[in-house]
C-alpha cells in the first residue's frame, strides 16, 4: 500500500509527477447511487428514467452492454434489455451525493469548474507543498475516499490541459486512472479517428471524411489557415485540439445558461385544458428551481414533444427578467394555445427560462392590475411552503390538479364488499 495516498493501486508514468490538469467522472452517477442504496439490484442491468414514455435519464455498465442508452426512448431501451430495472430517479439526492464529491474536490484545490452534476476539471498546480503529495497521489487518494464516504466509483484523467484529461478519463472506465503526457499524447491522438474528439458529431465527422480527413494524423497535415477556411471556426479548433493544444484554464466560476423543467405524460395529449395544466406544473418547477438560485431570465422557452418525437420549441423575450411561476406561465400559454389544434397529440411539455441574471423585482403586467397581487400572493405561498411543506397552500389550478389525483386514486381501489341483512 502507498503510504501517501493509502492506495493499493500502483500506476507508472514518466511524467505522472509533473502532470496537475485533471477530469474526474463519476461512473453511471445515478445508477450507482441507486445501487449502493438498494443492494438488491447491485448485479443487476439499472436504468435511471420516467417510466415506459419517457426517456433514459442514465444507464449503468450492465445495462449499456445491450445497447442502452441515455436520452433513448423508455420503451426502446426495455425492448433492447427486458430484465432492467427501471428506476424513477430522485434529483434531489444526486445533487446532494454530487456537491459532496465536489466539496472532497475542492479540499484539494479550490480551481474546480463543474460541467455537470457528477463531472468536473481540477487544476492541482501548485497543491504539492499544501498536501505533501503530487497531484497525481491527491487524485488517487480523492478517488478512494470517494468510495468509501459516498460509496461511488469515478474515473480520472490526468494530463497537462483540459481536452487530454477528458480525454483520459474516458479510457479506463469504470474506477480507472488514465495518464495523458506530453510524450504520449501525440502518438495516442494521430491514430483516432476525427470523431473521437469531443464535439465532433456525426454530421460533422461525415463532412471531414468527404474532404479525405478520417483521423486526426490527416488533420495534422493540412494547415490551421486551411482547416479555417474549409470549417470555419470548428475547423481551427480541430486543428489545435489534434496537435493537443488547449489553452483553456480551469475555470471555477461556471455560468449557468437556463433553469428549465419537463414532463413526460403517461398517454398523449391533444387536449388544451389538459396540456395547460401541465404546463403550469413545469412552470410552478420551473419558478421554485429559479428562486432556489437567486435567479431570473429575459427569455421564456415553450417546449413540447410531439407523439412521433418531433420536438417543438417556442420562446419569448422579455423586457425585464423573470422568476415567478405566475408570470412564466402568462407569457408560455399564448405560444402554447398557437401549436395546439386539438389533433395533434404531445408526449411531453417544458418550460424554462434563460438570458439570466439577478431578480430584479416582480414584473407586472399593466393591463392585469391583479397580476401585483398575484405576484405578491405566490412569494407568500413560496414562504408557506417552505415552511410547512409543498402541499401547504395551493393555487386554484393546482387544488383542481390534487382533486383529480385523488378521484384517479380513489377510482383505482378495489371497492369495499357488500354485506347483505
């Protein structure tokens, strides 16, 4: 055992000492909290997602050998693995396991920029004198105490910038430790084939390969002035990014874009009333995540799936910034009432908000003089609910939603037996 790191594990490098640029990924996040905290479906194929019509949220190792997938549909990944275990999912408690991980990260250093719930880049220069350790020891040490305390495996990239660490993480999963140098990078990249770099997407990778450019090594052939004036941008980038130059820093302050919210209907719905309901659910989401971040967007965002997956997204820009469920849902309902005609059926419906910034005070409508005391009625209600929990006050469309709930509860029980005298 490492005496350093308390790791048993033993990796060789040349240059893994002077390597500090890292990418850590948590292994299938959600199906493996959901494993550690049910070890009846330990051995078993997982997937995380909203039940038969929605999609694939994650998929664990077991269940992605027969081809699941996420963002599949529900029902077609059941088709491809019947025996999975279909699990609903609970955002709350992977947000919580994850800014765990990432305050174990920021005890390392505080240069920790966040991609997403359960991944992050860590720039460990410098932290040597700080913890008596390379970086590369404070990594595998980071990995361990992660299993141990969240019971959770990651993979880790080590390399000298950003897109090689990435890189890296992705070649020894699951609960690997790849190494990226200087040395070997080059070698490594020239044989991968333009798609492999992340954000190369099919379209793009098709387009590459008419123009004779298949790996990386052909790209490395043509100039930077050449590879912008065929692709423009994306091009240069490429040709940067297969000489592995990334210049990027690891940024710890991360800009949110959107704060959104959705929902996947058991059945289609082409009903307007009903369709109106929902979307003031994902509204009424929507609004509650905004207010948790201190945050408001200019930018309102409709979005609707129809039954044959054809998404549909429709936005409105905003004079002022806007955070209430109230108001979002006023501004989404006309672009909703446009794409309903009563025949065309929709499997899911969004709403969010972007352009964000700081609120700035309740923006009311000025030919609704009622939509000030409305604004006024929900920051009141957000108290309540905080206070005594979300069924503690209810707005008429959401008490008419919990009524029907509840007759649809009530209409599934058997019916009690009846005695005759």
């Amino acid at each position: 055992m490492c005496q350093t790191c308390r790791s048993r594990r033993f990796i060789a490098h040349a240059e893994i000492h002077s390597l500090s640029i890292a990418h850590v990924d948590c292994d299938a996040f959600y199906c493996s909290v959901e494993k550690r905290d049910d070890p009846s479906i330990r051995n078993k194929p997982v997937v995380v997602g909203g039940g038969r019509r929605g999609v694939v949220s994650a998929a664990c190792y077991h269940a992605r050998v027969y081809g699941v997938r996420s963002a599949m549909p529900m029902f077609q990944a059941l088709k491809l693995c019947p025996d999975a275990v279909v699990v609903k999912g609970n955002m709350d408690k992977y947000a919580y396991e994850g800014g765990r991980i990432r305050d174990m990260m920021r005890e390392l250093t505080p240069l920790v920029e966040p991609l997403s719930i359960d991944e992050a880049f860590l720039d460990l220069t410098g932290t040597e004198r700080l913890h008596g350790r390379s970086p590369a020891q404070s990594l595998i040490k980071l990995q361990n105490d992660i299993l141990k305390e969240i019971g959770v495996t990651v993979s880790i990239g080590l390399s000298y910038n950003k897109f090689l660490a990435k890189t890296a993480s992705d070649l020894d999963k699951p609960n690997g430790f790849a190494v990226l140098g200087e040395e070997d990078a080059q070698a490594f990249l020239a044989k991968q084939s333009v798609g492999f770099i992340y954000g190369i997407g099919p379209a793009f990778a098709a387009k590459l390969e008419k123009s004779g450019l298949r790996t990386i090594a052909d790209v490395r052939r043509r100039s930077d002035k050449d590879m912008a004036q065929r692709f423009g941008e994306a091009g240069l980038r490429l040709a940067r990014l297969a000489r592995g130059e990334d210049h990027r820093r690891v940024n710890p302050v991360s800009d949110r874009k959107s704060v959104s919210a959705e929902t996947t209907f058991n059945t289609d719905i082409s009903d307007l009333e009903q369709l109106k309901d929902k979307l003031w659910q994902v509204c009424l989401k929507t609004a509650d995540r905004s207010k948790a971040k201190n945050l408001a967007g200019r930018t309102v965002t409709l979005k609707l799936k129809t039954a044959q997956f054809k998404s549909i997204s429709r936005r409105r820009t905003l004079q002022q910034p806007v955070q209430l469920a109230d108001v979002i849902f006023s501004e989404l309902e006309p672009l909703l009432e446009a794409e309903v005609d009563g025949y065309k059926s929709y499997r899911l419906i969004g709403a969010g908000i972007s352009g964000l910034s700081a609120p700035v005070g309740d923006v009311a409508d000025m030919l609704d003089i009622k939509s000030a005391k409305r604004g006024a009625a929900e920051r009141a209600s957000d108290i309540a609910r905080a206070k005594f929990g979300p069924d503690a006050v209810t707005t008429g469309r959401g008490l008419r939603l919990r009524q029907a709930k509840a007759k649809n509860i009530a209409e599934s029980l058997p019916s009690k037996p009846k005695f005759e005298d």
